[in-house]
C-alpha cells in the first residue's frame, strides 16, 4: 500500500481514505474504513473517463447489475455514487494476495489447493452469470486467495471501460481480454457467453499448479499467443496427473464441451478449511498486523494521536496473526502488493517511476556471441529488455550452448544510463528438459546506441541490437528447404535418403525450425541396407535470429516418428549465402567441428 499524497482527498463518500492500493485503466483505488471500522476498496474513476456520458451510463448499469451478484465468492458492493462528479464504488476489502502475487513470491499450489480453487470459483461464477455478467478478464491478478477460499474481483466495471475504449463493442468485434487469458471466442472477436469465462478457468488453474500461461506468455508475442489459443493444444506440461481431465475440459475450444459453472462448482474437496498451503497462510498471518494496524489520517484529516486505539489496534492485529497461523480461521487482514504496480505517489519529477527504471537505450532485444564467430557460433546469448522496476522480471534471455536451449526471466537489480544490471534469472524453458539451470547476475554497459558490452561472471561478449516482438526471423529463412545430393552415395540409392527443413515466423522460444529426415534401414554391425526405411521429424527453439540463426537441440515428434528414430542432440546455427549463383542455407552444428548440411530452395 502506497501513502496518501496531498493531491487526494481524506475522504470519499462515507470513507476514510487510508492508501492508496494501485492504478489501472479505469481509476485509482484506495483503502479506506466506513465509520463503523469496515475495511472496503474504494475505486474512483479517472477524470477523463467521468467526462464521458456513455460511460458513466454504463458505469451505473454493471454498477447495479454488481450490486445484485451477492457475497458469494466475490467482493460485494458496499456503497457507491454514480452522479458523483468522479463516480466510485466502494467494494468489501478481501484479506489475501491475488493468485499472481502468490504463485510469483511462494511458488505453485498443490493438486488439492487448485480443486479448491476451482471450485470456488464455479460457485462465484454461478451467481455472477445469473447475474446477467460475463467476467470476461478472469486472470491470476482478478483472484484474491483468502483463507476461506478463492474471491473474482474486477468483474463487469471492465465492460463499462470498453463503451469508450472500442467505440462501444461489447458483444461481437470486440477482442477485450488479456492475453494468455483470453477464451477462443475473445481472440476471434466473437459473442461472448458465460462458457468464456469457464475456458478462462482453465487457463488460471494451469497457471496455478504450473506457473506457466497454457498457451505461453504475452512476451513471446501477443499475435502468437493469441493464435495458439484460437488453433493449438494446450501446454499442460508439469500438471499434476489429477488435474488433467477437469483442466482439459474447461479449455475445449468448443464452447458448448466445457463444463458449466455449477459443475465446476462441484469439484472442490468436501473439506475446504485450511486450503492453502502453510508458506501462504504464514504471510498472511504476517500481514495482517500491518493492515490492522493501518490507521494513519488523510492529509488535512483530524491528525491528533490516538494512542490507545493504536494499541489497542496493534494487540488485534497479534491476535489476529496467531488465529491464522493456528488454525486457518475464517478471517484475516493482508494487502499483498503486485510488484510492478505503478502509482502517482512514487512518480519522479522526470516522469519515470518506481515500475518504470529503465532508460529507453536499453529497451528492446539484444544477441551475442559467447563462443565461437559471428558466422559459426558455439554459443550464444540473447536478452529482450522491457520496462519496469527493481525486483521485477523484465528481461527474457535465452541461452544457447552446444547441447542445450536455456530461457528464463531476469531481475532487474539496477539501471543508470551508463549500465543496468539483472540479478539470478528463473529457468521458464529447456532443452533438454531438466538440463538448465539459473543464470548468474547480467551487466550490460553501454557503448554505443546498438551496441551493449555485456558480462557475466568472468564471461564478457559484444551484444548488439537485434529483432524484438513476435517476428524475429528475417524473411530470407523462411519456408522449405531440401539437403543437397549426398555426394558419397551412388546415384541409384539417392531416393532412399531425404532430409529437409522448414522454417516459420515468430518470436524468439518458440518452435520455428521443423525437421525431416528419411534415410534407408541399415545392419548396425556391418552397415548393409537391410530394406525399409525410417522417417523422422522434429523441431527446435530458435534462440536467436540475425545474419545467422540459432536453434537449440531438437524435440522429437514422436507421434510424426518411427520407432527406431532419436533426436540430434546439438543446437544448430543457420546461415544463407549464394553458392553457384543459387541461395543456399548452410546448417551447422554448434558442438564440436563439423562439415555444415548444404540446403536449397525447394
């Protein structure tokens, strides 16, 4: 929670502000006390939204139609005035972090805590959608954990933004969401109906036993993301066997196959007293004293001291953070902070901010080579900067080596106009799997607009500015290309071998390389053709994309495979150049020495 600044007032309506709790698109929220001690959220409109008479039209309707959804698993409407000059809704205060929040600082919930989960959330869903509300945005950020169960925040008051943002599109048109949230029917711009929100479901249950996005993050690229939602499978890589069947249903991209509410509503646990973990219940027991103990007057508010309620106030917070840490009451006061939330309070005099800390030189995507040359890399290392604060994981890197494709987000530790620094990164994706693990600490110093001297540890290289969003792959690799004869193979047997590569579009992480290989059956002791052949096929994550382009070791497809296929275990390295008046692309292998692979237009 942020302290209050001169510029906002010491109370709205009936409230007491007492902090501020963030900023988004649609207002300011604070935290504030009714006379009688109710703790509520009290969301204020911004100006430039209030001038709007469709809006704030729209605003009193979600507004009654909120009112009208009841306590159940959500944060009931406790007051509001929609003819004030800024229209606000105050809403019940839930105790508890966002999903987001939980699954960033103390890591994944178990199978048990994730039923709970989703059956909390199909009883909240129930009653929002007799409501006559389609959530439409239900994300791990849009969930608060309380101890007694899961809460939707954030439902509805989003649909009255989109009556100004997209010229009043609300049904069909519309792609309103968040990506990696987002059902088939939002990605497409089609009528939304309550089954939406139940695909959504799935995605943040994913989310929570994973702590990966189904269909990938929004930084490997909206476009991309989008089109896995509408066309591909899900990623349930790592989802707890049980899981599966109730997490599959929900993302069917059939509307009409998914469950309902009511039968999501079914699935929790018979026994739903203490169903989070005890790291998340100790925090909040830790956090509730600072809640309970919040109590400071607004600027030009009566500011006389109070001793004794503050003691008094502080000998219940105690109380109240032996309760959960015991038991795993029913009740406890916690604000739990999203990380790269920005606020008016901590806005320099320079315009950038807390969450905004890096200089726009760094920004976008920078590539190196480690090992080797520019032309035939042995290794190799790639970072995409993006905005944000000290602690928050704003770089993606990607590090390729001769058997292995590491990628994972960086901490930012610091950021000046001469050097920014990331801490010890997480490890997001691998290959091989389980082979990766964190990188160390980054430091990039600037040399020049497009060019950053980068180290790590004793390792230095020269990284230089490259091709960020989602697509990095220049358009000479692009499509289908097919090895060149094999020269020490008799004419007559040339038919028996085939290899070829296609390459897609996209961002960097992702599978853009496809292999295909068909060679003839041979005895494993002499060598003789034995008759038959075996047909494989793979692909590979491009890690970086420049003059040259550099993919990790191979993922089999081994529904696509014989039996008797194995994957190349060594990254490889594209590069195009003219041969013979004829564009060729020479594939080499970033281990150790080899002739490159010839390969032409097909």
């Amino acid at each position: 929670m942020e302290a209050l600044t001169p510029e906002d007032p010491p109370r709205i309506g009936p409230f007491r502000l007492l902090g501020r709790l963030g900023t988004g698109g649609m207002g300011r929220v604070y935290l504030a006390r009714s006379e009688g001690g109710r703790t509520v959220a009290v969301k204020v409109v911004h100006a430039q939204l209030a001038s709007e008479s469709a809006f704030r039209l729209r605003f009193a309707r979600e507004v009654a139609a909120l009112e009208r959804v009841g306590d159940t698993g959500t944060a009931p409407v406790i007051d509001s005035d929609t003819e004030a000059e800024a229209p606000w809704v105050a809403v019940s205060y839930v105790p508890g972090p966002s999903l987001r929040a939980a699954v960033d600082d103390l890591g994944l919930l178990p199978a048990r805590s994730v039923r709970t989960l989703a059956g909390g959330l199909g009883r909240a869903l129930e009653h929002i959608h007799a409501a006559g509300i389609v959530h439409r945005d239900l994300k791990p950020s849009n969930i608060l954990l309380a101890v007694d169960g899961p809460r939707i925040i954030d439902f509805g008051i989003a649909r009255a933004v989109d009556t100004v943002t997209d010229g009043g599109l609300t049904t069909t048109g519309a792609v309103v969401g968040s990506p990696g949230f987002m059902s088939p029917e939002q990605v497409r711009g089609e009528r939304i109906t309550p089954a939406s929100d139940i695909f959504c479901v799935g995605a943040v249950l994913a989310y929570a036993a994973t702590g990966r996005q189904p269909f990938g993050a929004a930084d490997s690229g909206m476009h991309a993301v989008m089109f896995r939602i509408a066309h591909d499978e899900p990623d349930l890589e790592g989802l707890p066997e049980e899981l599966g069947p109730l997490v599959r249903a929900c993302l069917a991209k059939d509307p009409a196959r998914r469950p309902s509410a009511a039968d999501l509503g079914r699935t929790a646990p018979h026994d739903v007293t203490a169903w989070l973990p005890p790291a998340l219940l100790a925090r909040l027991g830790a956090q509730a004293a600072g809640l309970l103990d919040a109590d400071t007057p607004a600027p030009g508010d009566d500011d006389r001291p109070r001793p004794k309620r503050r003691r008094l106030r502080t000998a219940l917070a105690a109380a109240c953070a032996v309760a959960v840490l015991a038991a795993g009451g029913v009740v406890a006061a916690a604000y739990w902070p999203e990380k790269t939330r920005t606020t008016d309070a901590n806005r320099g005099t320079n315009g950038a901010t807390d969450t905004e800390l890096v200089p726009d030189v760094y920004l976008g995507a920078w590539e190196g080579v480690l090992e080797g040359t520019q032309d035939i890399p042995k290794a190799t290392a790639r970072i995409e900067i993006g905005q944000g604060g000290k602690g928050s994981k704003s770089a993606t890197y990607v590090n390729v080596t001769g058997e292995r494709l590491c990628m994972g987000r960086s901490v930012l530790v610091s950021a000046d106009e001469n050097r920014i620094v990331f801490g010890e990164s997480d490890v997001t994706a691998g290959v091989p799997e389980g082979r990766c693990t964190p990188a160390a600490h980054q430091t990039l110093t600037v040399r020049s607009k497009d060019v950053l001297e980068w180290k790590s540890g004793a390792v230095t290289a020269t990284f230089r500015r490259a091709k960020a969003g989602p697509e990095i792959v220049p358009a000479a690799f692009l499509g289908s290309w097919k090895h060149a004869p094999l020269t020490e193979t008799p004419d007559d047997q040339q038919q028996l071998w085939s290899y070829g590569l296609t390459v897609s579009q996209g961002p960097a992480g992702d599978s853009l390389v496809r292999f295909e290989r068909t060679y003839p059956k041979t005895d494993d002791e002499t060598g003789e053709l034995t008759g038959g052949t075996v047909h494989c096929e793979g692909t590979a994550m491009v890690g970086g994309a420049g003059t040259v382009v550099v993919v990790g070791p191979e993922d089999l497809d081994e529904q696509a495979s014989d039996a008797d296929c194995s994957a190349d275990t060594t990254s490889q390295s594209l590069r195009i150049d003219t041969f013979q008046g004829k564009q060729r692309l020479l594939l080499s292998g970033m281990g150790p020495d080899g002739e490159p692979g010839e390969y032409y237009r097909e």
